[in-house]
C-alpha cells in the first residue's frame, strides 16, 4: 500500500510562450511567437509539438507546423519594417525559414506533403484543381511543374510569377502576393535567387527554406529546395484553439 505521507513532487509549469496574430487569406491566423528555432527542421517540429502556457485564458496551448502558404503569410507581415517582429531581421538574415515539406520529382514540386510513393502522387492530383497552370488541392497541398518556373537570379515579378512562388503560396492568383511583399526592391534589390529545385529521378522529401543573409549576403532572397530535416533554421507553429460554448477560447 502506497504511503500517503511524505513530500510530494512540484510539477513543473509549462513553459511560457507568446502569440502573434496575422492576416492569412482574409483570416487571422495565431501563431506562436516567437519562431521555434533556431534547429533542425525535425528538432523544431518536436518544439511545435509540446505544450505551452499562454496566459490564465489559456492556461495550456499547442501548436501544428505551419504549411508553406501559412509560413510566407506570417513572414510577410511587417517584413523588413524594423518592428517588434520582423521575419527579415529575426530570421532570414541570420538564418532561414523552414517552410514547410516538398518532394521533389522527375516532373515538378509537391507542396506540403510527405508523400514519396511517385504512383500516390500522380494520384494525389486527380483530386486537384488546375488553376494559372498549377495545381491545388485540400490543406495547401500543391504541384508546381518545372516548366512553370524559372531557376537561378531572377528579378521579383519574374518570380513571383513563377508557378514555384505561386505553388509555395497557395494562391489562385497569377501572383504570389505575400512573396511579392517580401521580394520587393525595397527589401532585395538584387531580386531573388531560385536554386536546389532541380528534377529528380525518384521523389525526394526535402524542406523548402527561405533566407537571404549567411551564405547569400548578396543582396537577394534565396529560394532553396536542397535542404534536409536536419538542416537549422527556424519554423513557425500554428496555435490550436477551439472555442468553448461561452465563446472563450480554449486548447
């Protein structure tokens, strides 16, 4: 029989985190702040993943890894403006961004999924819809073909032209909006420079990454399609909330 006597162990609490809140396809998305990292893409996914203390409205919070299309959207926001979050500053100088998960293939790039069986893919597409000559599907899963973009120093409406930047972003427009934002002059006059995106024999998950200081510093946003799980940068994670029958939120 367990004694009910003695010292009982403190729980540690949850450690804290803040929110950022930013405009997403005419929506708010909530996000924590400020970005996990900087560690490997699967180290940062394994930070999402734990829980977190927000405040006593939410005491207990968690996180999903953003997609590519939320990923640019919370980037874009106040970019390169010197404020309290600037993903510029924070992030693509002195790193990367971790977008999201792509796989490579012999025909084009897979937005947002996991998936290497190359007979899934294909099967994947049929449920998509083919708009501006790329194809969308359910939860910002998308295909970019290799001949609907340009690789190598491009300038910014080139590229956000470009089906790689619409694809990323998940639009059904014949611009990337929110990477037209961050491409602009005013942040890289150089424009942008598209490169690790090149067809491949057997699909290939990779991670597509974002930056423009380290390596670059070159005047140019650098769009990377070569780098792996375990290359550092950081992620941003998604809250989860729900709203309770009184309206509050709640995780």
């Amino acid at each position: 029989m367990e004694n009910k006597y003695g010292i009982t162990k403190a729980t540690p609490s949850l450690p804290a985190i803040d929110l950022l809140r930013v405009p997403h396809k005419g929506k708010t998305l909530i996000v924590g702040y400020p970005a996990f990292g900087p560690n490997s893409y699967k180290d940062n996914l394994e930070s999402v993943s734990r829980k977190y203390f927000h405040s006593k409205e939410i005491p207990k919070i968690s996180f999903r890894p953003a997609t590519t299309s939320e990923s640019i959207s919370i980037a874009s926001y106040k970019f390169g403006e010197g404020g309290e979050f600037d993903a510029k500053r924070d992030i693509f100088d002195p790193r990367w961004l971790q977008a999201s998960y792509i796989v490579r293939t012999s025909d084009g790039v897979f937005m947002n999924t996991k998936e290497t069986n190359e007979s899934t893919l294909k099967s994947m597409l049929d449920k998509c819809e083919k708009v501006n000559g790329i194809y969308l599907g359910e939860n910002d899963f998308a295909f970019a073909d290799y001949k609907s973009f340009k690789q190598g120093v491009q300038n910014y409406v080139t590229f956000c032209k470009g089906g790689l930047a619409r694809a990323l972003e998940y639009t059904d427009k014949k611009v990337a909006e929110n990477l037209r934002t961050i491409t602009s002059p005013k942040n890289y006059k150089k424009g942008v420079n598209v490169w690790g995106f090149d067809k491949s024999a057997e699909p290939i998950l990779r991670v597509a990454t974002l930056s423009s200081g380290r390596i670059l510093g070159d005047g140019r946003l650098g769009v990377d399609g070569i780098n792996c799980v375990d290359f550092v940068g950081f992620a941003f994670g998604v809250a989860l909330l729900r709203k309770a029958n009184n309206g509050a939120r709640v995780n």
